[in-house]
C-alpha cells in the first residue's frame, strides 16, 4: 500500500501568519483567562487558554480550514483519518466551505463524535483497531478517489493551523513564562513551539497510555508506541509525526506523562472550580500541574491549553 504523498515538514512564523491571515473570519479567537492565586490547587496563578470553546468543541478546525483553503479542493472533495476531533473539524470545515468530506475513525473513537461528524454531512467509516488502522484505511481510499488528503497532524498547513494559537497567546496583555500542551501526533505543539521559537518554554504533556513525544525524544526519532488508556481517542496517535519531532528536538523543553488517574482529577477540578468541561485530552496538560509532574517557580506564569471539550458531561460531574 502507498501511502499519500505528504509535504515538506517544515514550519516558520511566517506560515503561520499566513494562516491566521487565511482563517481568521472562519474561526473563533478562544478567550483566555487569568485565574487567582493557587487556583486549582496549583501554587501560582495560571492562565487557562480555553480553546474548547473552538467550533466543534477542539483546536482542530484551524487546521481543517487552512488546509482546505490553501491547497484548493476538487469535485472529490477532502478526506481524512482521526480519532474523533480532527474528523469533526474536517466535517465543520467541508460543511461550511461546500465540499464533500468522507472520515476514517476507529472503532475507539467516542460515539458522540462520530455522530457530531455525520450530523455535518461528512461520510464516516468506523475501523476495527486505533487511529493508526484509520489511517491506513483512509490512505487507501485516497489512492482510489483523488480527494484532497488530510492528515490529522502531520502536515504544514494542519500545524501551522494550530500555531494560529501561538500567535493569539502572544498578543494577549497576560505576561507568561511556560505554556503545556497535551500531545497526540506533534502536529498542535509542533505549530505552537515553531510560533514561540524559544522565546517562552514549551511543554509537552502525554498520557502514560500514549507516550509518542516521550518515546521519540528518547529514541531520537519518531518511533512506534502501543496507545490505550482514556485519552486514546484524541491523543492515540501511535507514531509522532515527523513535524512534531522535527520542532520538538528543537523548541520543546521537555515531555511529561500523567496517569489516566490524574487526568480525570484534572477534568474534576476543572468542572469544579472552572464550571469548564474538558475531555481527557483537553485536559491532559492541566493534570501535569495537578499531579505535580510539572512543578512551576513561584514566579513562573504558566499557560495551560485546555484544547477540547467533546466529552459526556455527566463524566466529569
């Protein structure tokens, strides 16, 4: 099987510009709040950067649209591969732009969000496996349609997407050292570090159960990892893409893993004290603080990127 060829893997400030420029009037420009002293209860204050708010609950319609905007789509319409989100935001986007959009998820992938992709008109194939047996189905019937190919995170225009997110922080009046990030296939942090470039620390923040990051700065390459665990819907990618790595080796400071138990006392705290709903993934980089895998200064103002929120209520209730 041949997979779809796949672009050039690096991305500059500048492609993200572009993209902010390109999506702007199709996205929402998430609000970000300052929470008190010790909120959370973590010491410090932190800044929640609430992007579940995003159109369909996650970060991925920024992507979705620059991609689609950027290449130019055919009768054939757009395809894709994903766990649950990217497939939503692909189905926002092909609604909203006119373009029919046929989503692979595995069988893993949470029934909401599989009925959230077909209420948009998006064709939906569920596969036996995880997203990585998606994706080897989704480039198959690629290979047969000629539709436009959307990689959930490994490609240019999907994570410069992402890094729109980057550039909204750095406009914001709010002063911050760190900023965490829960990472599935690199493609969000992979944006939002090449936007950074250095200037702020960027963390990167795993389940125990889906470990791509952790594994390939281990092994100094993207490498293979077994995925499971409460979070294998948004974050079950089972290799780290190669832009991710490529910008992780360089302006990711580190990878933290967190228990499946301490994302779900993330989600507590942050329906609790927040009244916001996260899923186990939007969630994941608040439970390194909660947890105490990431221990920030007394002075150090973190960031966290709350980045979905497609989740049942009642399990965080």
């Amino acid at each position: 099987m041949m997979s779809p060829e796949l672009d050039p893997m690096e991305v500059t400030r500048a492609d993200i510009e572009w993209a902010y420029d390109r999506i702007a009037t199709r996205v929402r420009r998430t609000p970000v709040v300052l929470l008190e002293q010790d909120a959370l209860g973590v010491p410090g204050r932190l800044v929640l950067k609430l992007e579940l708010l995003q159109h369909t609950g996650s970060f991925k319609p920024r992507g979705a649209f620059n991609r689609m905007l950027s290449a130019g789509v055919e009768d054939a319409g757009v395809i894709a591969a994903s766990g649950g989100n990217f497939g939503l935001g692909v189905a926002y986007a092909a609604h909203v732009l006119g373009h029919r959009a046929e989503i692979f998820v595995p069988e893993t992938a949470s029934p909401v969000k599989i009925q959230a992709i077909r209420d948009f008109g998006a064709d939906v194939h569920v596969i036996p496996g995880y997203y990585a047996d998606a994706l080897e189905a989704c480039e198959d019937r690629v290979l047969e349609t000629g539709a436009l190919y959307m990689h959930a995170y490994d490609q240019p225009e999907v994570a410069a997407g992402g890094g729109t997110i980057g550039l909204e922080l750095s406009e914001e009046r709010i002063p911050f050292d760190t900023v965490l990030i829960a990472v599935g296939g690199g493609g969000l942090i992979g944006g939002i570090a090449a936007w950074f470039s250095g200037e702020v620390r960027v963390v990167g923040v795993e389940t125990k159960a889906c470990p791509t990051l952790h594994a390939a700065l281990a092994a100094g390459a993207p490498v293979d990892v077994e995925v499971g665990g409460i979070a294998a819907d948004s974050l079950g990618a089972m290799r780290l893409g190669r832009i991710g790595f490529e910008v992780a080796r360089r302006f990711v400071e580190r990878s933290l893993l967190v228990s499946d138990e301490a994302v779900v006392e993330a989600q507590r705290r942050l329906w609790k004290e927040c009244r916001v709903v996260a899923e186990p993934g939007g969630a994941a980089a608040l439970a390194a603080l909660t947890s105490g895998a990431y221990a920030p200064a007394s002075d150090e103002r973190v960031v966290v990127l709350v980045c979905g929120g497609n989740t049942d209520p009642a399990s965080v209730t």
